[in-house]
C-alpha cells in the first residue's frame, strides 16, 4: 500500500493559490484515474485507488504533520511508501523535484511532516516567489494565468511520477524541467 499526501488548505478560499498546489495536483491524478475523495479518515480526504491510497490533509498547511502520522499509523505503511506532493517557492516555476528524502527546506508543511513522522520521498512543485511581497501574502495568492498554463503542465508531469512511485518504478532523485 502506498499513499500519495498533496498538501494543501482545506477552505474554499486558497484553492487556485500557490500553498494548495499538492491538493491540485492529487486532485488531477484522482480524476485521470477515476477516482473521487469520499471517506474522511485520519484528519484527511481519502480517494482509494489499487494499491494506494490518496490523502488531502484537512489540518492546514502548517500542522500536515499531525493527518499524515495518523495516516501512517492506520494503514501501518513504512515511510518509504508515503509521497508528499507539495509547492515549494524555491523552485522555479515548471521545475519539479523528486526526491527519495531530505530535509524541509522552507516549507513549513513539509518540515511539520519531518518533524512529526519523519522523511518521506516527496515532489516538489516549483512556484517561484516574487520577493516584492510578503511571502504569506504570495504563497495564499491566486495563481495568475501565466502561472496557470505553467503549473498544468507541471502537474501533469507530477502525476506521471506518482504513477512511476506507485508501481516501485521512482527510486532515486530526479528534476525535471517544463
């Protein structure tokens, strides 16, 4: 069993913002696989899948850590079974990053995670950061249309490796560029 973690928050308010980018990203490998969120479990909405579960924490970004030890605990998965997909301002735009572990960098979902269960395998989804802004007001900000078209293409390539981490196929670091 697998499960693959999109972070996000749960309110209406942040979804088309740079912080809910792992809820669409999970979103979108849910619907490309026919699958829908309908249990609620662990403090996060769950889409059941064959051999994976997919999870969307309901805890707000920076207490992640809090649904996905419970998620870890319930279905009694090692940590290398779980993937987080999450935003990461570091990056730019159309990079993403996958990686079998590794620190939090300056994610504060992330590194709750890592603190609360431990290192996980994750992608990370570049959304840059425009440092003109306060970095609260940026990552809750409605993804512009240029960030749109960009970040599609990420997340399709994002789904195409959780397809590869499913099947035992992902094991060692890659970065791909849009």
């Amino acid at each position: 069993m697998k499960i693959i973690v999109g972070l996000g928050n749960p309110d209406g308010k942040y979804k088309n913002t740079y912080h809910n980018v792992g809820f669409n990203v999970v979103d979108l490998f849910a619907k490309q696989n026919g699958l829908k969120f309908e249990k609620t479990k662990c403090r996060a909405l769950l889409a059941k899948g064959d051999g994976y579960i997919i999870a969307k924490p309901q805890t707000y970004m920076n207490l992640s850590g809090d649904s996905v030890i419970e998620l870890k605990k319930y279905f009694k998965v090692p940590l290398s079974d779980i993937l987080v997909v999450y935003d990461d301002i570091d990056l730019p735009k159309g990079k993403l990053r996958f990686r079998l572990s590794g620190t939090a960098g300056t994610h504060r979902g992330m590194r709750d995670i890592v603190e609360k269960v431990g290192e996980t395998p994750r992608i990370r989804v570049g959304v840059d950061y425009d440092k003109t802004i306060p970095l609260i007001d940026y990552v809750v900000s409605d993804i512009d249309e240029q960030g749109k078209v960009i970040l599609s293409a990420s997340y399709q390539k994002a789904c195409e490796l959780i397809a590869q981490f499913i099947k035992g196929d992902l094991c060692q670091d890659t970065t791909i560029s849009i």
